[in-house]
DNA sequence: AGACGTACCTGACCGC
DNA sequence: TGCGGTCAGGTACGTC
C-alpha cells in the first residue's frame, strides 16, 4: 500500500542498509517496468556509494557519488524485500546487493512502478517530479495554501486530494482517512473547502500521515520485518475498507451508524455520513 | 484549462 | 474444482 507513509518507511528502510555502502552488484531482470529502465541502468549504478535516501511525494531518491540519483516508484504493489537466499521470483524484476552481501530485490507484480536515473543537479526539474504540489508535513502545506488551491475547483475534494499537483503523496486510503478526521465528505465541493474547513483538513492530513509513519517505524526493528519486507506493516484504518462496520467514533458516542462506501472516478471512497458534511 | 474515462499488468477473491 | 468477472493502494494520456 504505498502511499506517502509507507514509501516514508521505506526509504528509512533502506537508508539503514544502504548510505555509506556501495551498490557491490546491480541486476535488472527485465528491461522495463512501467516505463523502460535507462540504458546501462544497471551499470552507471555499479560501484558506486550510496550518500543518501529521501523521498518527494511517493517518489524515492537514492543519491550517489558521483552526482547520480536513482529515482523510484513504487507503484500499486512494488516492494522492497530484503532476500534470504532464495532463488529471485517472477516478480523480483531489480536486484541490488552492497558492499555488505545484502540483497534488496525490488519486486512488483503488477509493474506499475518504474526507476529511472537522473543527476543532482536535475531531479529537482525532472518531469515526474516537476509538478508535484507541497509536501503534506512541510511548512509549505497550510491551510492558507490549500485554500488557494481549492478556491477555484468544482471537483469533489476527495478527487482533489488525490491529485498529486494539490498536495503531493496522498493516496486513496490516506484521502479518506483524512476527510473523515476533518469531518468533510468526500462528496464536497473542493472549493469549499476553504478557510476554517482547510484548516481542519491540514491538521487532520498531517496528523493521519504522521501517526502511520510512527506505526511503521514501531512495528519491527530498522524498519525490516521477519520477512525481510521493508516498510509495509499492519495498519488499521478508521474507514479505509470498513463498509458496513459502525463507524468508530459514533460508536464510542454510543450512536448506530456504519462506514459507507462510494464510487468517485472510479475509486471507492469510505465515509461516515453522519460526521462528515 | 480542467475534468473525466481509460489504459497499463497481474493476482486474489467471489459467485456460479 | 474450475472459470469468468470484478476489484486493487498509482499515474499518464487522450478526449471532450
């Protein structure tokens, strides 16, 4: 489920193993993803020492010597497995192993992720990174901001939470997440959205991502599973996937009520009509 | 320009 | 048990 708090947890994850070490082997088991892997993409990664790990949006960024920046997408169900000697599955299309003798696989059945190289001078105007709005637990995301982005938009504002230009790395579980902590339909005009009520969808985004980041980091140790999988823990959401379940907070208020679910272009979003106006 | 539908790909699950 | 239909967390592109 890689939304904004679970790539977070990747990328952390993988810095652990990775900064300070050199990519010893680099293997691409196909030549495309999403999107085609960069010539020699396998190559220009070789050898060389990892500096740093961040993420923009649900976009990682490896950071080399050399001024080289690796850029990854995880797409719907990319993952980042750490292997335990076992021979590399169908779906394990990359394979990168340090210095150290670690094996990280990067492993997406339904190849929707991508990789791609660019340099540090460049991936701050890289094309897939270029129009992305503000980081939501950045300065920049506030409810002033938001309000201008909303003003002019007829949109359902859970569409808009979705578009990457608006706010950058929320994805279908986390945008109904934080509506119904804000208390906002989903159905809602994004424009009005503004003032008071982007105020409480700010606090109620920030709050939502930041505590899924802390569930991630707690549940096991470096972030790693027994598993060996990076980043993915249990997580359990207030609405996400619970139609038909009495909503939570009207049930600790003692009220019957249960968790709706909607279509809006074509994603299904989860509510609780009675909170969320 | 903005909003919407659709495509990309594979696996899991449900009902018959 | 087997099969077809439906759905899935993201993004980009084409079309009004």
């Amino acid at each position: 489920m890689p939304e904004l708090p679970e790539v977070e947890t990747v990328c952390r994850g993988l810095a652990k193993i990775l900064v300070g070490h050199r990519f010893q082997r680099v293997v691409a088991r196909r030549a495309d993803l999403r999107t085609p892997l960069p010539r020699h993409f396998a190559e220009r990664l070789a050898g060389r020492k990892i500096e740093r790990v961040d993420r923009r949006a649900k976009y990682i960024l490896v950071h080399l010597e050399g001024g080289v920046v690796l850029l990854a997408h995880l797409g719907m169900s990319g993952r980042m497995v750490i292997a335990d000697g076992a021979a590399p599955g169908p779906h394990d299309h990359v394979i990168f192993v340090t210095d150290e003798g670690t094996e990280i696989r990067f492993s997406d059945h339904r190849r929707f992720g991508l990789m791609t190289l660019t340099t540090e001078a460049d991936w701050p105007e890289h094309p897939l990174l270029k129009g992305l709005g503000p980081e939501p637990l950045g300065n920049g995301f506030n409810a002033a901001e938001l309000s201008a982005e909303l003003s002019g938009k007829s949109t359902p504002i859970k569409a808009a939470l979705l578009d990457q230009r608006v706010v950058a790395g929320l994805g279908n579980i986390y945008a109904s997440e934080s509506l119904y902590r804000a208390g906002i339909s989903p159905r809602r005009k994004a424009r009005s959205c503004v003032g008071e009520r982007a105020e409480r969808l700010v606090a109620a985004i920030k709050a939502v991502l930041l505590e899924a980041i802390a569930a991630g980091g707690s549940s096991f140790s470096d972030h790693v599973q027994p598993t060996g999988e990076l980043g993915y823990f249990q997580h359990s959401w207030a609405v996400y996937g619970r139609e038909g379940e009495p909503c939570p907070r009207c049930a600790s208020a003692g009220v019957a009520c249960r968790v709706k679910r909607i279509l809006q272009s074509g994603r299904s979003s989860f509510f609780c009509s009675r909170l969320q106006r």
